[in-house]
C-alpha cells in the first residue's frame, strides 16, 4: 500500500500543485506534468457529460495495471488526484483531509491569488504530516 503522488488541478484545467512522495511513478519533467493535467481535466469533463443516469460529476477514479488515480472534485472545481497503489483503500479519506489542509493552509492565505500554483510552505507541512513518504 502506497501513496505516489498528489496534484491539484485548477477549474481551468492547470497543475498548481504537484508532489511525488515516493518512487513508483515516471519522472516528469514540468511540462508534461502540465500536459498530463491538462488532459485529465478534459477526460473528467468528458466523463461529466457521458452518464447514462442524467448529472455525474466525472470520473472519480481511474486504474490501470500498477497505480490508480483518486479524484476528489470540488464545488468550486478544483480537482485534487491522489496517485496510489492499486491496494490503498483509504485514498477518499486521504482527500478530504488534504482538502481541508488546502482550505485552511491556501485559501485562508491573504496573500495566495486562486487559481495560481500553490507556494506555501505551511501547506507541504501539512500535506507531509498527512501522507508522509506515503509507504
């Protein structure tokens, strides 16, 4: 059970916050992180409008053969992705207390512009407190 990687995708579909917490996953260079982000974001908005039952608010999960990606989505539609080991049961619960870092440590912040990539060192505390090297 492990913990790889979080990002945080703006409403706009930008990385504004990216974190490998342990080996696993391909070294990125920024760019393609970017680029990754960014489709994403289109695939979850695709999903949104393919349910077959009316409303759904996209893919909250997606695996693959060694990882799978958790998504937590918002209301103001901001997308946080856990990158984890097809084992980790607890990823939901990861999120909804990485959000709460989120709004405590980023959005209570005067001087953080929303939207813009995340700089706050009180936020990567928290998030190292909550998921330390994620083994």
């Amino acid at each position: 059970m492990a913990i790889f990687g979080l990002w945080v995708v703006n409403k706009a579909g930008g990385l504004v916050y990216q974190r490998n917490f342990a080996d696993g996953l391909a070294q990125l260079t920024s760019n393609e992180y970017l680029v990754l982000a960014g489709t994403l974001h289109g695939i979850h908005a695709i999903t949104s409008r393919l349910s077959p039952i009316g409303f759904s608010s996209g893919a909250q999960v997606i695996e693959g053969e060694s990882f799978k990606m958790t998504i937590f989505l918002t209301v103001t539609g901001t997308k946080f992705v856990l990158l984890t080991s097809l084992s980790e049961t607890a990823a939901e619960s990861v999120l909804q207390k990485i959000y709460e870092a989120y709004a405590d440590a980023v959005m209570k912040n005067p001087f953080y512009t929303p939207e813009m990539p995340i700089r706050s060192d009180g936020f990567d505390t928290r998030i190292i407190a909550l998921v330390g090297t994620g083994q």
